[in-house]
C-alpha cells in the first residue's frame, strides 16, 4: 500500500497573496498596454506588491524569507546538471532555478514601472529610448512568465505534485511517492521538518546544501 501523503504549510498567506496580486495586475497591464492611467495605476500597484514581497522576504519567517530561497551560483549549477541528467531534485520551497527566475521576474517588474515612470518626465521629452525600452522589457517579462508557468506545470508533473494549488493553499505534499530512480526521487525531511528541501545530497536543518 502506497503511504498517503501528509502536506506541510510552506506559503504563508502574504506570499500567496503578493503572487497572486501581482500576477494579475501585470497580466492586466500587458493587455492594458495603452500608456494611459490604468495602465500606470496598475504598474505601480503592482510594484508596490513587489516591494511589500521584498520586504517580507527580509522580515518574514519560513519558506518565503530570503534565507530560505536566496539562490546561490553552486545551487543553480548543480540544479542545472540534475535536470540534464533527468532527475532535478524536489524542493519545499523554490528550486534554485524557479528562485533565480522570481528574481528576475520582480526586476523585470521594478524596472518597468521605472521606465514607465521615465518615459513621462520632462527630462526625456523628445527621447525614445526610455519607452521602447519600457517595451522590451515588458515583452520581455511576457515571454518569461510564459517560461514560468510552463516551469510551475512540467515540474509538478514530474513531481507527482500540484505546485499552482500549492501557491493556492500554500500546502505542499511533505513527502512524495517513492520512484525508483525517477525525477521525482528525494528523501524528504518529513512533514516536521523546515520547509526547505527534500532532496539528497541530505541538508543540514533548515539549509540549502
Ligand atoms: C508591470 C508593469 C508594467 C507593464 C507589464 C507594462 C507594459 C507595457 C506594454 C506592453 C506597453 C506597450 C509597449 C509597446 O507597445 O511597445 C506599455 C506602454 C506604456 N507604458 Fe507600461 N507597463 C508597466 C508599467 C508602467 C508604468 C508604471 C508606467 C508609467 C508610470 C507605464 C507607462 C507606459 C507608457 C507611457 C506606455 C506607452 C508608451 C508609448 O506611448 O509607446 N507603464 N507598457
Ligand atoms: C505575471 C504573472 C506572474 C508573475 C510575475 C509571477 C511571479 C512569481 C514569483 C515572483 C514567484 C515567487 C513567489 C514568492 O516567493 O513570493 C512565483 C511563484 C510561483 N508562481 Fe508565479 N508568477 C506569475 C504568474 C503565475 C501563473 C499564471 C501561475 C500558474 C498558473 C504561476 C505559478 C506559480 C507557482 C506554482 C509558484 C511557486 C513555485 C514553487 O513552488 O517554487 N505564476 N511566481
């Protein structure tokens, strides 16, 4: 009999809700996409959203502090060459990469609602550059959310797990069914541990490796 899998709490109610707000407030600002108020309403909200989410990755505990995620050079490295060879390992919290690519992803927003912000000063009056660079990164930031999603379905998939519920319920499965050498192979921590990893090479409590 296959054991059942017990959840574990990992998204806390602020970073569930700055996702979910900030994902919609910039899907509506790429439609939206007219320069007018709304669509500088919706930027700088979404923005803020950011800066609260930062804010709360510095002060906040558990799975969505910085110290938890933070991706680090090696991390992403190692992350890479596991998901070459077929067997990226599963983490509770981001996997260095999707950590990498939130990262870029909140730049990608600060920095638009910067040159949003540029395009309209005085300053630049007659200067092109600051929109069109507005647009590119706003193009830029669709094609990588597309890359996201993707990411977020492909993953859970291969884990056996559903990683957009689980930002939903902020409740993710604590340890998954064994494969026999499978992509989603780990040893987890257990339903008590931290919110970290759950993956081999074993981490100290509360660790990245
Ligand atoms: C999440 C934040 C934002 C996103 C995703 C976004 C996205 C876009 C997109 C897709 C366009 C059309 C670009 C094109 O057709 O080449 C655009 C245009 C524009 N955006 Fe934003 N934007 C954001 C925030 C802002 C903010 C905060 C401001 C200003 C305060 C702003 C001001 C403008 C202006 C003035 C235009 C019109 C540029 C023109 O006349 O060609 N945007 N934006
Ligand atoms: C403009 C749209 C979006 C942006 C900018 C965005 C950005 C982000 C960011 C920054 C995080 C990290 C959350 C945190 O630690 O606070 C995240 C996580 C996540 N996002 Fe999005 N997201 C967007 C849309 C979506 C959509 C449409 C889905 C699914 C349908 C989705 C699924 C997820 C999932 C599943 C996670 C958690 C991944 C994990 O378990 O490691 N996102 N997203």
């Amino acid at each position: 009999m296959k054991p059942s899998r017990q959840s574990v709490q990992v998204w806390d109610p602020i970073v569930r809700l700055t996702h979910w707000g900030v994902a919609a407030l910039v899907l509506w600002d790429l439609y939206e996409d007219s320069g007018g108020p709304l669509h500088r309403n919706l930027g700088y909200a979404a923005a803020c959203l950011v800066l609260v989410r930062i804010a709360w990755g510095m002060v906040g505990s558990g799975a969505g502090n910085f110290r938890e995620w933070l991706p680090r050079g090696s991390a992403v490295v190692a992350y890479v060459k596991a998901a070459v060879a077929g067997h990226p390992p599963r983490y509770l919290g981001h996997n260095p990469l999707g950590a990498l690519m939130m990262l870029v992803l909140w730049i990608l927003i600060l920095a638009l609602a910067a040159t949003g912000w540029m395009s309209r000063l005085d300053m630049f009056w007659g200067e092109d550059w600051p929109k069109d660079l507005h647009g590119v990164l706003a193009y830029l930031l669709l094609a990588l959310v597309g890359v996201h999603v993707a990411a977020a379905i492909l993953m859970s998939r291969l884990h056996k797990e559903n990683l957009i519920l689980s930002m939903v319920t902020g409740k993710k499965p604590a340890a998954p069914d064994q494969g026999k050498g499978s992509a989603g192979d780990d040893k987890s921590t257990g339903p008590s541990g931290p919110p970290v990893i759950t993956d081999s090479p074993p981490a100290s409590p509360g660790r990245r490796p």
